[in-house]
C-alpha cells in the first residue's frame, strides 16, 4: 500500500474504454442541439410578443378597450383532398447497454430544400434539412424540444428525395423499467411533423 | 459554423478527449460519466472559443469547465442512482485476501469533496504546478496548498489507502 500517489492515478485511469461515438462528432451533435434550443426559445418569445401586439392592435378598438363587434364567422368551403407528395418516414434503432441507451434516428423521404439567409441549402443528409426536432425519453427527464419559426420553408420550391440520420444521442436511465422513446421531426413541405416512437425496455 | 476554426476544434476534440476522458474518470469515478463529463464541458467551451487568448488555453480552459460542471452535478445531485461497472466489496469479503487497490483508491476518493479531489487529481494525475492548478481552479495558490494537504490527509485517513504517499510529502505507513 505504500505506494506512490501519482502512479496510483496512473493505474486507475489506465484502461478507458473506445467512446462511444467520434468526439469531434458528438460535441457538436451537442452544439447544435444547445444552438437549435436557444434558437427556437428567441424565435418563441419573438412570436409571442408579435402575437400579443396582435392581438391587442385587433380587439382593443376603442378608449374603452371594447373588443370589436364581428360579423358572424363564414361557412368553410370544402376543400378537395389532394395527397401531399412530401413525407419521411422516421426509424429509431436503440442501443442498450446497462441503463444507458444510445438511439440512432434516420430518415427517408421527399422534403422541400429549406431556404437559409437567401440562399436554398444544398442536397445533403435528409436529418440536417430538419426545421427542429422534439424528443422524449419516456422517463423523469426534461423533453427536448426545438423548432425554427418557420422562416426557412416560405419561399422553398425544390423537392429533394433523400435519407440521412442524426448522431447517435445517449441516455442513462435512473431505475429498470420500461419505456417509450418518442421523437418528432419537421420538414419544409411535409404537412404533419414526421413522429417515431420505440419501447425501450432497462433491465 | 465556421468551417476552419471548427476543424481546429475538431482536431483538439479528436486528439485529446482520451486525456480529458482519463482525467473526466477520476473526477466522477465511472467511464460513462467521463464521457459525458468531456463532451459536456467542450461543448460550454465551444460557445466560448472566441473569448481564448490562444489555443494553448483551450485545454487549460475544458479542464476548469470539467472542474465546474462535476462540482454542479454534485450538488444538483442528479446522479444520485447510476451504473456501475464493477460491484464495490469489503475488502475483507475476498476469499483469497487480495484487494483491488484501484477500486480502494476509488473509493478514497469518493470520500473527498468534489474540489479537493479535482485538486488532487490536477496535482498528481495531471502532474499540473500548483500555479496552474490555482489558475483551472479559479484560486489562490494558497488555497490550492491547502486543498492538496487536507486531500492527502483525508485519504490517510481512509483505513483503505493508510499507506500513501506523495511526491514532496511524508509516507504514512499503515
């Protein structure tokens, strides 16, 4: 026992296991995640204050703040159901090792080309077109959830088919148990966010 | 993203996580955590590159973003239930006497306080001069001084590690 403190670190430290995904790869997985967090919490408080300015130019009329007298609403027009051309189709594949899952996300559809600070983004993996995502660990821990206002599907036109996925995300449940994983994407184009969910069973 | 100080990020995340995940092990005291612990820490210092002085103090400055956010795991104490790769036993509980001295050590170490073990982990892992140490800890080096020998005896006194010994310190013998 009287041995010598740093080589006793030495030892300890000596045999870490391969990681689980490219360093570089993974942190910025991470980055772009804190980025499209932050992104979508400006662009919700943005529409927030633009709603609220809204709706306080429209109903309050006069010095009284009366909300304005309206017409009786109109009688929708029935629309004629066209199938939309644009789709992905989501496929989660979990990894479980001990309590901790690493979940890959792929897709594969046709999507419209987003159109970032004027200029429409290049054909690339179908996942980086993404308008923001959302996901759930079925457990006690925090939902992600981040979405762009928008602005980037306005003026695309280009219809682009193709797949792609996200790297690999990694989760440490606190107790056994089963779970549901659910993930939903967002595509310009694509009417109905593209949902996936998967039962992940922690032994 | 800028492409050319991202590949240079990219290059320092590459070539140095398994030091960083060596030294994330011995904070935190399981593989899994370390990792999470190195990628935690370089994406804080991601959004904060352009602040550096120079390159140099790119890893200088991951180091006291791990130091940091180890401390705010365990005070948030969200970690209260995670995997453990090895099962810890009684040292007396080995039928043939023989104890895993890196588990002991382990375990000494989980009875410090969380920056007094990062201290120590600087000091004699990392093999860090205590102005640097002072410098990732956000101290004095007085303080540093102090946090290395309060460490050192705390682990003497941990009956599992009696013996140790330190460069620049006197063995106590168990």
């Amino acid at each position: 026992m009287n041995d010598d403190l740093q080589a006793r670190f030495q030892r300890l430290a000596a045999d870490p296991p391969p990681p689980t995904a490219i360093p570089s790869q993974a942190v910025f997985a991470r980055v772009r995640k804190v980025r499209r967090r932050r992104a979508a919490g400006v662009a919700v408080l943005a529409t927030a204050a633009v709603a609220a300015v809204f709706a306080i130019s429209t109903n309050l009329t006069d010095i009284d703040s009366q909300p304005p007298v309206l017409g009786p609403p109109s009688t929708p027009t029935p629309a004629a159901t066209v199938p939309s051309p644009y789709g992905v189709k989501l496929t989660l594949k979990p990894v479980v090792k001990g309590r901790t899952v690493t979940m890959t996300v792929s897709g594969s559809g046709t999507v419209l080309l987003p159109i970032a600070q004027g200029q429409e983004l290049p054909p690339q993996n179908l996942m980086a077109l993404s308008e923001g995502s959302a996901y759930s660990w079925g457990d006690d821990s925090e939902p992600f959830s981040a979405f762009s206002n928008g602005a980037e599907c306005a003026k695309a036109k280009t219809p682009y088919k193709g797949s792609g996925s996200i790297p690999p995300d990694t989760h440490t449940y606190a107790k056994a148990g089963t779970y549901t994983y659910s993930y939903r994407e967002r595509f310009c184009g694509v009417k109905e966010d593209a949902t996936a969910s998967v039962q992940v069973t922690i032994r | 993203m800028d492409p050319g100080r991202d590949q240079e990020f990219a290059e320092f995340v590459d070539g140095r996580f398994t030091a960083l995940q060596r030294f994330g092990y011995l904070l935190t005291g399981e593989w899994h955590l370390a990792e999470d612990l190195v990628q935690t820490a370089l994406t804080k210092v991601w959004f904060h590159r352009n602040s550096l002085r120079s390159a140099n103090a790119l890893e200088s400055y991951t180091r006291t973003a791990m130091v940091n956010t180890s401390t705010q795991w365990w005070r948030r104490k969200w970690r209260g239930e995670t995997p453990t790769e090895i099962m810890p036993e009684p040292a007396g509980d080995s039928p043939y006497g023989v104890v895993d001295d890196r588990d002991l050590l382990l375990r000494a170490l989980a009875t410090l306080p969380r920056r007094t073990r990062a201290t120590l982990v600087l000091r004699y892992f990392e093999d860090l001069p205590e102005a640097e140490i002072a410098q990732i800890m956000g101290c004095s080096v007085g303080t540093v001084k102090s946090n290395v020998s309060r460490g050192l005896a705390k682990l003497r006194e941990h009956q599992l590690v009696a013996g140790i010994s330190a460069p620049g310190m006197k063995a106590v013998e168990s």
